[in-house]
C-alpha cells in the first residue's frame, strides 16, 4: 500500500513538475510557439480592425468573440522568451534580453489595453471599439518599433 501510494506521489509530481521546468524542449521550439501565439492574436485582432475600419460591417457580436481570443493569445507568447531564445528564425532584438523589465512593461501595458478592448466589445458601440482597438495598437507598435527587427 505505501509503495503504491508513493508512486502514485511520484507520478503526480512529474505530472506538475515537468512543464514548470521545461516548457519547451528546445529554444527553437519557444521561438515557433511565441510566433505562433504572436500571429493568431494578430489574426484576430486584424478583424476586430477590419469592422473598425469599416471596411466590415460591425457586429458586436464578432468583436467581442475576436476580442476574447484576443485577451487569452496575449497572455502566450511571453513564455517563448526564455534564456537561449534570442537566436535562431527571429526578429527578436537583443534589447529584448537587456532590458527584461522595459520588455516586461510594455507586454503588460499591452494585456491591460486588450483587456479594455474586450471590455469595449461588450458595450456593443462602434466609437468605444475603434477607440480600444487604437489604443491596443498603438502598444503592438510601441514594442515593435523598440524590440522587433525589420
Ligand atoms: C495588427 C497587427 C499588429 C498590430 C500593429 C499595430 O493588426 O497584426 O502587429 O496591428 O500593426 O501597429
């Protein structure tokens, strides 16, 4: 009974244990996944842009749907940027590594804004949107501009 009551433990362990220690196999692998996560969060985002740019027709409906997935992808690709990750198929620049809590600050800033534009979706008025949807944006240019080569 003991033993197999400790390897049940065991098992239990591993089973928590594991991903905390080692998310990814590989830095290739976490680079693949933070542009993975990076890219369905643009391609949702781009549609909440499509309908406040007009060139779709709004419905609140869909905003707040794009808007939800929207906030979960942003919490992603952080994850991705661990130690070793800044070689390999990236834009990534090195400043990224240098200044971890200006990085830090504006991925915050970024799922703060996200938050608010789901918030905005719910209120199911266009002007509310467009306005969160510029100011989401306005935090993906922000750390492109100072973290993502050309
Ligand atoms: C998008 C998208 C981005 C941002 C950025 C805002 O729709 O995919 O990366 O907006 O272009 O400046």
């Amino acid at each position: 009974m003991k033993l197999i009551a400790s390897l049940a433990l065991a098992t239990a362990f591993t089973a928590v244990s594991v991903p905390a220690l080692a998310q990814f196999q590989k830095p290739e692998d976490a680079v693949k996944y933070r542009k993975a996560a990076f890219s369905v969060m643009g391609t949702h985002f781009g549609r909440i842009g499509a309908m406040a740019n007009g060139r779709v027709p709004f419905d609140a409906k869909m905003v707040a749907e794009n808007a939800a997935i929207v906030e979960t992808m942003s919490k992603l690709p952080w994850a991705g940027f661990g130690e070793g990750t800044d070689k390999g198929d990236t834009r990534a620049k090195p400043e990224i590594w240098t200044e971890q809590a200006k990085f830090k600050e504006g991925s915050d800033k970024m799922q703060a804004e996200v938050v608010k534009l789901a918030a905005a979706a719910k209120t199911g008025n266009l002007d509310n949107v467009k306005a969160a949807f510029g100011a989401v944006g306005q935090t993906c240019k922000a750390c492109h501009d100072a973290y993502r080569k050309e």
